[in-house]
C-alpha cells in the first residue's frame, strides 16, 4: 500500500490518495454496498479510527 498526502497540513479536509490491493479495494466495495457510503467515506472512516486509537493522548489505548 502506498499513501500520498495532498495540501497544507493546517487545511481541512486534507486529501490522502492510497493505492490499495485489488482484493482490500473488493472488500471496499462490499462494505459499501451493503451501507450506502462510498468508498471515500469509508474509507476516510477507517483511517480517522486507526488514527484515534493509535493517538498517544487517547485514554482507551
């Protein structure tokens, strides 16, 4: 997986681009089917948790 990350890091919303495998792209996809959110939404869903639970500050680490 490889990540890129676009603009000023004092703006938001930020934009990260990742290149995933195919199969986590078809996982993905089936998570949104089944919710209705796109994959952007989703995804930015899973980063921004992985982030909290990785953030040193976090209580319930």
């Amino acid at each position: 997986m490889r990540a890129t990350i676009s603009g000023d890091s004092n703006d938001f919303p930020g934009r990260i681009d990742l290149e995933v495998p195919e199969e986590v792209l078809s996982y993905l996809q089936r998570i949104s089917d089944r919710t209705g959110q796109s994959i952007s939404e989703i995804a930015a869903a899973l980063v921004i948790e992985g982030a909290e639970r990785l953030d040193p500050e976090h209580s319930d680490l």
